[in-house]
C-alpha cells in the first residue's frame, strides 16, 4: 500500500489503493498516518508484543478459592457471587486482598470446555 501511496512512484489515490487491496479508504489513511506518526518499523511490523503480567495467584491460592466456590455459600445466600468470594478469600487470608475479577478469571479457567452456563 505505502509503495502505491510514494509520490515518486505510481502517487495512486487512497481510493485506488483501497480498490486494488480490497479495503476501506480509511484504512489507507490509517496505515499512511502510522507511518508518518510511528515510523516504518512499526507500521510495516506492528506493535511488539506486550510482555505477560506477573501471576497473582499460586497455585495453592488458586486451588484453595476454587475450593471455596465448591463448598456451601454462606448462611443467606443461595449461591457464591465474585465478591462474596472475593471478600471470603481475603477473610480466611487467603490474600491480603483480590479483586472480584481475578477470581473471576481464575474460576474461568478451570472451567471445563464444554460445561454449560
């Protein structure tokens, strides 16, 4: 596209590049603006990948929430929500403290594939 887009070359549209690649005009401009904003590196290459987030949980930890999800809800409720969890764990010092989405995330991904709801 930024061959066909060079003014000392073939100089085309953003509408005939976006004809001949088959895609919108804006994101011709889109790739033409990069270029100029981030450099070539990137806009020929990408972004590089974001380095992974350090682990909050251990596996005991996981396994210990996991466990209590398992286990009876409190006396009043008929069902553990996130944030009875959340507060449970940091009750039984499981962690100092947890946000409801990381036990959400954990539960998440001991889910079985191909368990319902």
């Amino acid at each position: 596209m930024l061959l066909k887009a060079d003014a000392d070359g073939p100089a085309w549209t953003d509408a005939q590049i976006a004809d001949a690649f088959g895609c919108r005009t804006k994101t011709v401009e889109n790739i033409r603006e990069r270029l100029v904003t981030a450099g070539f590196d990137l806009t020929l290459h990408g972004k590089p990948p974001a380095k992974p987030r350090p682990k909050v949980l251990d596996g005991e930890q996981e396994a210990r929430i996991i466990a209590l999800r398992l286990g009876s809800p409190p006396k009043g409720f008929a069902h553990w929500t996130l944030r009875l969890l959340a507060e449970k764990v940091v009750e039984l010092e499981i962690m100092e403290a947890i946000s409801h989405e990381t036990v959400r995330q954990t539960l998440k991904k001991t889910r079985p594939a191909n368990s319902a709801g």
